[in-house]
C-alpha cells in the first residue's frame, strides 16, 4: 500500500491545495491530509474548522482521509506507516524552503519528499491572500471551495 502525506496549516483549503491533493489521490493508494495543531499561532479558523471544512471538501475522493498533527511531521509518518510526503511548489520562490524542509526530513527519518507543480490557474493563491481578499470584501468564490467560502462569509460578517 502506497501512502502519502500532504501536510499544511490549510488555514483555510484552497482550490490550489484541493488540485494537488486530487491529482495525487490518483498516484497514491491513500492520502492522508495532515493539519498541522500550531497552539503558538492562532490562525482564522480552528483546527477542528479546518479539519471539518477539508472533510467535506475532500468527500468525493475515498481514499483521502483528514487528520491532524503536532510534532514532528515524520513522526506522524512513522506511527502511520506513510513512506512520502508531496508538496506542492506554486512557483521557484516556494522551492528553497521546501528543498531544504524536505531533505531534513530525509536525514531524520528517511521519509522522502515528492513535490508536484500546481496547477498555474492556482500558482498565485495562498491560505494568507484568501483570508485578507475576504476580509476587505473582495471574491473569492473561484479560489475556495462552497464549504470554506461559506465559513469565510460567516466568519467575517462578524
Ligand atoms: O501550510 P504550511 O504552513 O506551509 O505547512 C508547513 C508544514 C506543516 C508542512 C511544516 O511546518 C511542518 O511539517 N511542520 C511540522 C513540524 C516539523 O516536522 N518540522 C520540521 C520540518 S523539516
């Protein structure tokens, strides 16, 4: 069984995020979609939000499962018998960190890192750039799923 890990703060699941973990449901017998629990940074939504709004929007693609973290990514790997983590690179400014994330991730636990090209209709959109075009009003509604631009809106009515 092939298993895959995409990890994030998904704060919240973007169209962008949603595209890599589809296309990789194709290449993997499962994929576990793993939300990091930051308690040092608060972000717009919960960790069960999150979780909750990724369920509903990953609910077509049965082997994809949500689950959430905190730690060490390949300890997670480990305890759930996960051999590769994909991320996905939006563009070259995203490959330095990633490259270096994923080779510490090799020398702690010879976990391996796979990355995949976004989609280019996504390369632009990020969980932060949703967050404060909603705030101020703007549309989102190509960018996130019905589920989060829904929680977006009653969010922010607030
Ligand atoms: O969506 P993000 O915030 O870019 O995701 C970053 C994430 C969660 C993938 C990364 O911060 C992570 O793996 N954190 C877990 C802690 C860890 O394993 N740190 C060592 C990384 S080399």
């Amino acid at each position: 069984m092939r298993r895959a890990v995409c990890p994030g703060s998904f704060d919240p699941v973007t169209n962008g995020h949603l595209d890599v973990i589809e296309r990789m449901s194709r290449v993997f017998d499962e994929v576990v979609v793993a939300v990091l629990i930051n308690k040092s940074k608060q972000g717009l939504f919960t960790t069960e939000e999150r979780i909750d709004l990724l369920r509903q929007s990953v609910a077509e693609w049965p082997n994809v499962t949500v689950d959430s973290f905190h730690g060490l990514l390949v300890d997670f790997c480990k305890a759930r018998g996960i051999q590769v983590i994909v991320k996905g690179l939006r563009a070259v400014s995203d490959f330095d960190y990633e490259l270096q994330m994923g080779q510490m991730n090799h020398s702690l636990a010879q976990v391996e890192t796979l990355f995949m090209p976004t989609n280019p209709l996504y390369s632009f959109l990020s969980s932060s750039l949703v967050k404060e075009v909603a705030t101020y009003g703007g549309d989102v509604s190509r960018l996130v799923p019905p589920p989060v631009l829904a929680a977006l809106k009653a969010k922010l009515s607030g």
